[in-house]
C-alpha cells in the first residue's frame, strides 16, 4: 500500500486531485460514447506532467476498462481473424517506436501529443465516412497499425489512424465497438511494455495506475447512466470540440 501510495505523496494534494477528476471524466466520456478514456487522460494530464508520467498512470484504467467493452459482443475471434494484421504492427510499430522515439520528457513529447489529439479532434469534427474495399483493408490494415504503433509510442495516443480505419469496415455497432476495444487493449498493451523498457513503468507507476481504477471505474457507470439521458451525438461532438482545443493549446504552448 505504500508504494500505491507514495507517488501521489511525491506529486502532492493538488496535483493528485486533478488526476483522480481527469480519470473520472475520462471513464464519463468513455461511457456515454465508448472511447475517450486515453485521449482525455493524456490531454488533460500532459497540462501539468510529462507523457511518460500520464501515460504510466492510464495503463491499468486504460486495459481493465477496454477488456470490459472488449467482452461484449460476440465478435471476438471474427474480428481477431479480420484485425489481426492491425493488430499485430500496432503492437511491432509501438515497440519500434519506444526504441526510436519514446516518450520522455522533452518539449517534443508534449507538442506531438497536442497534435495528435487535435488531428483525432478535426477528423471529429469534419472527417467524411468511407468504405473500404477487402483489396484496400489487406494493404491499409497493416499500414495503419504500423503508424498507430509510433504515434502510440510517441504521444500516448492510439486513435490515430487506427480509429478511421476501424469505421472504414462496415462493421455494425456492436462489432465497432467490440474492435475498439480489442484495438485499443492491445495498443495498451504495447505501450506498457515500450513504456517498461525506457525504466517509465516500474511498480511504483503501476501502482499508482491501479489506484485509477476506481475513479475510471465510476466515471464509466455514471456515463453509460447519461447516455440513457442525453444525445449522444451532441455529447460527441462537444467531447471533438474540448480535445480539438485542449490539442490546440498543447500543440502551440507545449
């Protein structure tokens, strides 16, 4: 319990309250449209750490809460057969990219994450729907894993381009977000692994992780209770609207 507990000692009352609210609001917008959690965790975080450290701190949320959404459905070894080109240079592109790049905590890091998280706002906002041929979704698969697994080792971020071309199959609702969250465990996945071979992710980080859980957790049921409640599509486009500004204010200022 000491070392769950010793880096929010370190970081102070402050600094830990804006990470335990970040994560509930993360697992809010989670719940009501089904992703959200890592890009709101990395935006909101990278305003005052690093994003190595935020990145370090949404690890067990991250996972946990994917598996979740990744358990329903049905599709599971379907979409395993169909993704697994994705998935597999998600997973070889953020092990290369941990190598070369990583992330650390240079002024770079925070600009690359604003730019990431602006260029998922703007594809948000005003990106077309498309429809892949089978001859397109072969040679884009694996294409498309590969750049997700850099910028994931970059920035933190996975949605880029893994999320377009997700949309880009025809899949039903169900499937969709079924292969979101297959997606994004393995990017989570990777990313722990990259992140525990640059020395970012040792037990005191992962401890501190787990400790977000809970707060994910919450923020996750209270947003499935809204989207009974509310338009989603609405909540959606306010949730492109903050990213795209918060993207935009890291990617200027770092």
């Amino acid at each position: 319990m000491n070392t769950l507990i010793a880096f929010y000692q370190d970081i102070g009352p402050a600094l830990s309250l804006l990470v335990v609210m970040t994560f509930l609001l993360a697992g809010t917008v989670k719940g009501v449209i089904g992703l959200g959690l890592p890009t709101i965790a990395m935006g909101l975080l990278g305003l005052a750490m690093t994003p190595a450290q935020a990145a370090a701190l949404l690890i067990v949320p991250s996972t946990l809460t994917n598996l979740w959404q990744l358990g329903a459905g049905g599709h599971l070894l379907a979409l395993l057969r169909r993704l697994g080109p994705l998935l597999l240079m998600i997973v070889v592109g953020t092990l290369l990219g941990s190598a070369w790049l990583g992330i650390d905590s240079g002024p770079w890091a925070v600009h690359a994450l604003g730019a990431a998280l602006l260029a998922y706002a703007l594809y948000g906002l005003v990106g077309r729907g498309f429809q892949l041929t089978p001859a397109q979704e072969r040679w884009l698969g694996p294409l498309c894993g590969l750049v997700t697994g850099v910028v994931t080792a970059a920035t933190g971020v996975f949605v880029m381009p893994a999320v377009p071309f997700l949309q880009g199959l025809g899949l039903n609702r169900d499937e969709m977000i079924q292969a979101l969250g297959l997606s994004f465990t393995v990017s989570t996945l990777a990313l722990a692994i990259g992140l525990a071979r640059q020395d970012a992710l040792g037990g005191q980080g992962l401890g501190a992780s787990l400790l977000m859980l809970a707060p994910a957790l919450l923020g996750m049921l209270a947003g499935q209770w809204l989207r009974q409640r509310i338009s989603a599509v609405g909540f959606k486009r306010c949730f492109f609207v903050g990213l795209a500004a918060l993207g935009g204010h890291l990617l200027v200022n770092g």
